[in-house]
C-alpha cells in the first residue's frame, strides 16, 4: 500500500499522536518518561522545533509542535527511532515499540490550536488516572497555569491569545465547556455573556 504524503510547509504547527504498538505501553517506569523527553530535547538541539504543549500518557504520546526548516517527518523519525530502540533494549524487546506512523493533524488557526492544547492536558483527566490535570506530572500544564520553566516548552504564543493574567484565563477556559461561546477582540480570546470567568480574578 501506497503511503500517503504528509503535508508540510516551514513554520507548520502540528499535533502529533504516536501509540505503543497493539495498545501496549510505552513507558513503565518514570525513567522511561524521562528518557522519551530527553530524546526530544537532543532531537530539537538536532532539528529545531518549538515544543507549545505534550502529555506522556502510559501508551501514547500528544504533541503539539511547531516546525522551522525542518520537516515534521524528520523529527518525529528520530524521536520514535530512538526511543524504540532504547525500550527494546532496556526490556530485552523485539519487533515494532509503536503502532504504525504517528498521527498528526495540522493547526490551522488559532482555535484549534488553543483547543488542541486543551485536549492534550485533559487528556489524564479524561481517561481517569487524576482528577485534576496539574496532578498529572508528565505534562506541560503546570508550565502553563503556574509558571513552572519547563526547558522543552514555551507556552507564550498560546497564552498570548488571552487576556491578562493570561495563566489564570487559559486554566478557566480549560474549565469551560461545549456550551460557552467564545469570540475574538483585539487577538485575545473573550467568553460572550459577560467577562470571561471573574470568580477569583478580580
């Protein structure tokens, strides 16, 4: 079967997907998150990208990413190349760590990249292993809503589409649901029907 080609231009911003092969794990222990972060590190000091978001989760990975020069297929060869090969070693493994290519999805606005990165941090909260998404450690949240310096992630550009204090409005708008509209003034993102959520930011 033929493959089909991957769209790609410089500065195309992603969200990417990878997934243990048959469902299984990708990590087990912490050292193995651990691990897949620094490869991502020595694959951005190889190919530069901007890292805006991720979570670790126990099978699969979420990334969202925004390419330079580089393709997102080169990154990503070498990220899950490594990483496969350093999980198959560790645990004495043969045969394919990852399900198939990695997916990805192109960003396209300005929506979708505020929403993608929602989605990625309510990913453990979504699939119950925390009840709240700062309690999950394998993610860029805290990066975003406390300010925790994370050497692989600038949240700036998303944060950028709130507005001030820009951590306090993407952690409430992490809490919004299906049913709140939203609207676009001045290129910071507002909740119509009053002013965003005041509770506490006053």
């Amino acid at each position: 079967m033929v493959r089909s080609v991957r769209l790609w231009y410089e500065g195309a911003k992603y969200h990417v997907t990878s997934r243990g092969n048959r469902k299984g794990s990708l990590f087990y222990e912490e050292k193995d998150y651990e691990k897949y972060l620094k490869i991502i590190e020595e694959t951005r000091e190889r190919y530069p990208f901007y890292l805006r978001s991720f979570c670790l989760m126990t099978n699969h990975t979420h990334l969202q990413l925004e390419t330079i020069e580089i393709p997102l297929s080169m990154i990503m060869k070498n990220i899950n190349t490594k990483y496969a090969k350093y999980f198959n070693k560790k645990y004495d493994f043969t045969g394919h760590v990852f399900e198939k290519r990695y997916g990805d999805e192109l960003l396209n606005s300005r929506e979708y990249e505020i929403d993608v990165s929602k989605y990625i941090h309510l990913n453990p909260v979504e699939a119950g292993m925390v009840t709240s998404p700062e309690d999950y450690p394998w993610s860029s949240y805290k990066t975003y809503v406390y300010g925790e310096v994370h050497p692989l992630v600038d949240p700036n550009p998303i944060l950028s589409y709130f507005p001030n204090p820009p951590a306090q409005y993407y952690q409430q708008y992490m809490n919004s649901t299906k049913s709140d509209k939203f609207y676009w003034e001045n290129g910071k993102l507002f909740k119509r029907e009053g002013e965003w959520f005041r509770c506490g930011l006053e």
